[in-house]
C-alpha cells in the first residue's frame, strides 16, 4: 500500500478523506461518486459532470477503448483527458466485468496496463476475476489465487505516476475477503476496490454486502481506500460509507435512465408510475412527469440521467455532512427504513458495532435513539467496554433510572440502552443522547447487558436496580444478586 | 360544513384532494403548502412563488394589514389579489396569533370577517382563542366556549363567496378537541384549522400532537378538508398528512432563513454548522455553505428561503407520490428516524390505527415490515379483526411458518406481524409483504395476538403452530391448548 490516502475526521468506519492522484495533479474529497462514462454515448458529457455537478474523479473502461476501432487509435494520440475532454482525475477499469459476464476476454494485465498507463489513466486497474456469489469454495479460492497473481504481475508492469486498483474479491466466503484485503495491501498497489458485489446489490442482499465489505476491511490497514466496485444506488452510499467505503462509481445513473427508471435515496420508481417527482433536483423542480414522459427518448433520458446524478451527489453531500457533524449513523438509521433488504443490510451493519467502535469518535453530535438497533451501536459497545474502566465507591450502590437515595454509599444513573454510569460521566457524549418517551426490548436488554457486566467486575458490591418498569426479557438477565425495585410501582 | 373538499385517493388518514374556493375561482390540490405572506416583507414575491415554487395558494394576515397606515387603504381599493399579484386562493388570518402573542386584539369576529371580505379574501377566519398546551381544563373550556361564541358569530357574518375557517381549540384535552371538530362541523363553516399547535411543535411534542390531530378528525366527518394551523417544517409534513391533515402553512421557511437555519426533512441546521448542503435542490446544487456565508444578509435570505420552499415543496410532492402509490406509512417510518421525537410521534399515531384504519385502502402497493412499529401499522389492525370472519376447515388446523402437513385436516399460513391466514389469501395485500430476515419481538408478539384470536373464535378446534424460533414473550401469548412445534428445532 502507498501513501496517497489521508482520512480528515471518522464517523463509525465512514471518514471524510483526501485521495492524492498524482498523475492528475488532483486531490480528490471522499466519499466520492465515479461516474461511469461510456466513450461511445455520452448522454451527460464528462465537461458537465465536472462543471455542473462538481465531479473530481470518473471512471471510463479502457478495454472498450481498447478493443474500438474508432477510438483507440484518438485515444492513443490525444489521451484520456482530451479525448473526454476532462480535467479530474480519471479511473480506467480493465474488461473485469466483461470478464464476468462473457467468460473470457483477449488482453492480459500487462497489456492492458501498458494501455492505460499509455493513454493517461490516473488509476489502472489489472484484469482481476470477479468471482460472483455462493461459488463453491474451491471456485472461491481458486479464482482469488489468480486475482492474487495478477496483482503481483501489476505490481511488476511500469506504470509511471498511474496509481493501481488491486481488487479484492473472495466471493461470500468472508474469511477470504479478509485474506484477501490482507494480501492486496502487501501488493505496492494503491487503492483497494471491494470487488463483484453487484449480484449481491442486485440481488438486494444487503446483509451479505455489509458481512463481505466488513471483511474486506478487516483485512485491510484502515488508512487504505476502498472502492465499492459497481456500488452506484443512493440508497445504499449511507450504509456502504458507514462501512468505511470512500469511492463508488455509478453507471446506473445513465442506465437507469435510459429505461425510465429513476432514483431515490428510498427506492428506485419507473417514470411511468409518477404522478409527482419525490425530488427538489434543477430537473424535478421545473418538470412534471407528465411533461417528461411527453419528450423524445434522448430528451427524457437526459433529464433522468441528470435527476439520477443530482440524487447521487446530493446524497454524497448529505454523508459528508453527517460525518463532519457525527451523526452517520442517524442517517443510516432512516436510510435503513427505505426497504426490509436495507434494515438487514443495517443489522448486518451493527453486527460489527465493536469493529466499527475503533474508529468512531469519542464524542460527536448528540447520540439520537431512533429504533430498537440504536441499541446495538459502537457507542453501546464502548461504553460497556467502558464499565470495565470504572469503579463504584462503597460497599452498596443504587443504579436507578430515578432520583438518588441516601441509603446508598453511592448513586449512578442508569439510561438505556447504555446501562449505569456515575453521575460525573451525565454530560458528555454519549450519556447525554435524546431518547424517545419509551424504549423498545433491545434497549432496556443491552441497559441489563451493562449492569450484569458491572456487577460481575466488583463481586463485593451491592447493587440495587431501580428501573422504569424493564420488561422480563430485561430483567432475566441481570445477576440474581441485584435487588429490584420498579419505580413505576412505587409511584 | 359545506361541499368544498373531494378525496381523490387515502392512504392511510392521508388523502390526495380537492379545495374548490370558489371566489378564487381555482381548485386546490391537496396536500397543500400555504407560505405566509408578510404583506410589509416579501423575501420570495406571491408571484415568484407561483411562478418558480407552483403556490397555488398562499396566507396572509388580515389584522396586519387592517392595522396598517400604508397598506390598510391600498388593500382596500386594489384587493388582497392585486396588492400582493398572486392568482391563487388567498387565505387570510385574523389576528388570533397576535391575541395569543399580545393578550389582545382591537377587532371583533364581525369587523375582521367584513374586512376579509372586503379586500377579497377567498378564505377568511373568525378570532378565535388559541389556548396553549396544558392549561387547566377550566381554561381550556372556557376558551373553547369563546372560539365557540365566534363560531356562530362567523356563520351569521355575510360574507358571499368566501369560505371562513373554523378553528378546532381544545388544549392538550382530547375529548375537548373532539367535541370541538364535532361542533365547528355543525357551525356551517368551511375549512377547520386544528389551532394552537405550534407550541407542542416549538417543544418537539411530536406524540401530544399526534393525539391532538387524532381527536378533531374524531369529531370531524371524514370528508373534512383540515389545516394544521402554524405548521411549516417539513420534518412532520408526512406524519401529519397520514393523520389526515391537508393543509399547511409556513412563516418557518422565511423566519428561519432570517436566522440562517436550514430546513431538511430530518432536522434543522444552522447554515454555520454546514460544510456541505444535505439537499439537491436549485440552491443547493449551485452553492456551496461557504459562498453562502460570504453573501450579503438580504441575498442569503433570499436563497436560505430558496431552499427552505424547494425542500417543503418537495417533501409534499413526496408524499402525495406516496398516497398515490400507497406507501405513505412508510415514507413516515423513514422520517420518524429523524429524532427520537419523531419516532414518539409515529407511535402515537400507531396508537390510533384503527381509526387510521378506516380510510386506509384494502390493497395497496407492497407492505414494507421495517421496524418493530410496522407490526402496528393499520393493516395488522385490519387482518386481526378480518380473522373474526374467517373460518378454518375440519377439526385439527395447522398453522405454520413452514410447510403443510398431510396429518392436518387443513394448514395455514403465518406470517409475522399479521399472524395466520388460509393459503388463498397469501397473493393478496399486505400478506404478500416484503420483510426483514428477521422479525423484532413486536412483530412476533403480534402474529402470536392473531393466532389468539383465531383460536379463541373456534374453541372446537385443534391448533398447532410451527413456528420460527419465537420468542418467549409472543409464545407466552397464545392460548395453552395451542399445540407449538418450533421449526427451527426440528431442523
Ligand atoms: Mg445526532
Ligand atoms: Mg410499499
Ligand atoms: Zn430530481
Ligand atoms: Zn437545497
């Protein structure tokens, strides 16, 4: 791994980063959004990405230009940047995908390196194999062994200034993706794409994307900057950064649109069932529905085209800022609501909550609890962690969501889903999060999680509870030596 | 009440419709946004919102300009139309804000209504009392009487072609706001704002207004066209129109860009605290924070009041693209993970689901489970009490997450949150939802509550259960004679 990466500021795994780009002479803000520019029909030109919607980065397939007959000799002459008339940095991708999709292509890595470094690539990629999901596990493992050598051959191809994508894949078999993210970062490449996860997105298998992207990361050093290769919906960039993914790249935009389809950061709808654009975009502010579906075919697909690239960095806008305030995960929280598939792409998330903890601030915006998963957060995680760390005073202690009481050597307060924490520990982040009226089970469990974790670290200390009316699910797994007492019935 | 409102479509309480105002000559569409109009102060001219923001109706107040030195003469010979060059329906307030602000207004029902008249307003209101949340009932009463008094005063004003509000009071006291819709029904008047709201708004009580909302459409008929009188951010547009409000008004968009907030479906933001914009609207794809920071105070209102419109204009759209295509509850599921505050509103709407019920469409687009609230939802109400009408065949019944079984007379589906159901239903809404991997305790709890019920209607015959691992607290609510088969256990 090289040094071209530097993150700013972490929320969860998600960060707000600087990628340096050295053969652009660019430094490129992440998260960031590649579009995808097919040389042959650009329907939003590479000029009005970069003027209208403030794109630093695109990607552009070099096998495509590679194998054309009318655009490889241009390409050749004028180079990437002119040919697209570009000033950004420029990704080329290597006929991977046309790999995966007709069984074989005819360039090898060097070749097709050379040609990127030739034409003014400012990141190559090597003909990886993006080996799909459920394979066996030896298809797994021998198509990762070939994606490892060709890594290794990329490392050795003169490249110049042009960084190098060095592909992670693996499949659905995590502890390969772990491995393999190890391995990429030992390869000298320089950025890191999670790659073949698009049958999963497809697919809706959100869960099974979160488990592969973790894994990945797992694997990698948490300064390298990950790609989600393919990643292209807005409705999965929230939970996708909050991973720790920095660069997607969206073709779906152009291709939705050309099938009427349109995106939302909740859904995707098909023009012809629109009455009203759910969208405050340049385009859906100055259309109707009625009048899009009336224009010619290029017509529509531009303006589609453009809603769907309004959408995607809009989104991207809006991550950047919740990272920057700290409150990435009450984004994904509400993102996860736009479809079952995402809430387990969401659960799937918190799975990792103790991995994610590493890189999540100590204290950000107020901690909001918006759901019964809120109580499976890093914040969670690292307070019970926390509770380890401290030492009640005397020999009996009230934990109580109420009122102190002078019967008791000491007195902490007690707030779901944290658990107790000495009263000093009540303004600082997260003890001072907004709660609704009434928690759900989770979070008076993972409350109960906190004190049995507590009372277990100090054998010789009496713990008296005094709860808001926990349910039992919450009650049974407390130590049978903490008194009760319900404040709700005392009242 | 008279016949100036059509429902085109519900979903949920929410509804698509039609105001006719007559004077006006034009229909509004509901849901619909009213800005406030402040008649010395025109950030964003009538004429640009109709314009650029497609206003079809706006709001001012009448006791201002009845008050004012220089405007008072010209409003009278021009009319409201012309001084403010606006072609849509004018609806105007009376000086009850003021009343409520100052402790008191130097005009009667009788003189403003006339006044209203006069310069053309097309939708007029009485001076009614805005009593705040949590006064003594005493108070509460007696101001109610008042509003009452003004009521009758209002029918017996002549007034022509111009509908006149009917404010629906009440405090915080349910069964008064009931009575209150139910009586301003009778008083022969129009449109009937559900006031003195925005001080539960301005203290983020989203669940007391919730119950609020809940008891004037108790007393109000259904085809009641409602306005949530002072409530203009967009974070509870959705939860409000599900609860069957149709009409809003926003002083906030302006008010709030005064002061440099900016308004998102989720929150409010400082433009300060802003690195990037969270929004995709004209504004917000053409500036950035910073270049917004460094206008003069009068051009960042402008824009501030910009985007703050675009997003409320957007949100509306939003939602009335959801009843159109029946999934508004979802849409208020996402929103309610904006602030825990949130989240204690959708419950309290939960709450009242089975008079949400009432309206709700019997086929809908696919139900979306995403939370623990979903199992609440008004389609859970709907199929429990639908099982009172369905009878099982034969004496031993299966009911099973699984397979059938050819040792059952017959097998039943069962589907958390709804709970069983025969075969044949399984094609038709909502049985056919899209659901997370796994259920939280709620969704359980209640399929366990349908299985009660089915049971207890048919004490002649024999029920098993084969369920997927419930949990103790949805197993510990079906009756003992259910025999229970856990399949994940038999696996
Ligand atoms: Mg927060
Ligand atoms: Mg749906
Ligand atoms: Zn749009
Ligand atoms: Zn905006």
């Amino acid at each position: 791994m090289t040094d071209v990466f530097e993150v700013d500021r972490y929320d969860a795994a998600g960060r707000l980063g600087e990628l340096e780009v050295p053969r652009a002479g660019v430094t490129v803000e992440t998260p960031a959004l590649l579009p995808v520019i097919n040389p042959h029909l650009q329907t939003i030109t590479p000029a009005q990405l970069e003027s209208e919607f403030g794109a630093e980065i695109l990607i552009t397939n070099s096998y495509v230009l590679y194998g054309s007959e009318d655009l490889r000799e241009p390409v050749e002459q004028q180079g990437l940047h002119d040919l697209l008339d570009f000033s950004g940095a420029v990704v080329t991708d290597s006929g991977s995908f046309q790999l995966a999709e007709y069984g074989q292509i005819d360039v090898t890595t060097e070749e097709i390196l050379d040609f990127q470094h030739r034409i003014g690539s400012d990141i190559g990629t090597p003909v990886d194999i993006p080996t799909p999901p459920d394979v066996s596990r030896e298809q797994a493992e021998g198509e990762l062994a070939t994606t490892q050598e060709r890594l290794a051959t990329a490392a050795e191809v003169e490249t110049g200034d042009m960084l190098v994508n060095a592909p992670v894949q693996g499949s659905t078999y995590t502890d390969l993706r772990e491995a393999a993210g190890a391995h990429a970062a030992q390869s000298g490449l320089d950025v890191f794409p999670v790659g073949a996860v698009v049958p999963m997105m497809n697919e809706y298998r959100y869960a099974d994307l979160a488990d592969v992207v973790a894994a990945a990361k797992r694997g990698l050093p948490e300064s390298a900057p990950v790609h989600l290769f393919g990643a292209g919906h807005p409705m999965m960039f929230a939970l996708a950064v909050a991973l720790g993914c920095d660069l997607f790249d969206s073709a779906a935009y152009a291709i939705y649109a050309r099938d009427d389809r349109y995106m939302t950061v909740r859904t995707t709808e098909h023009l012809e069932d629109l009455d009203y654009f759910p969208c405050s975009c340049p385009v859906c502010t100055s259309h109707t529905p009625a009048e899009v579906r009336s224009l010619d075919a290029d017509e529509r697909e531009r303006l589609l085209s453009e809603h769907n690239l309004h959408v995607s960095y809009g989104e991207l806008r809006t991550i950047k800022q919740a990272i920057r305030r700290g409150d990435l995960l009450e984004l994904v929280e509400a993102r996860a609501r736009g479809h079952p598939a995402m809430l387990d792409g969401y659960r799937a998330l918190l799975d990792h909550a103790a991995q994610l903890e590493r890189t999540d601030p100590v204290s950000k915006d107020t901690f909001f609890h918006l759901s019964g998963e809120s109580a499976r957060r890093p914040e969670v995680v690292r307070h019970h962690q926390r509770l380890d760390r401290l030492d009640p005073r005397g020999d009996s202690v009230l934990l109580t969501e109420g009122n102190g009481h002078d019967d008791f050597d000491e007195c902490w307060n007690l707030l779901p889903p944290f658990g107790p924490f000495p009263r000093e520990l009540a303004d600082g982040y997260p003890l001072t999060a907004e709660t609704p009226e009434r928690f759900e089970a989770p979070a008076y469990e993972a409350a109960a999680a906190g004190v049995a974790r507590l009372v277990s670290a100090h054998p010789d200390t009496e713990f008296t509870l005094a709860h808001d009316d926990w349910p039992a699910s919450a009650l049974d797994a407390l130590p049978e030596r903490v008194d009760l007492w319900n404040l709700r019935g005392a009242e």
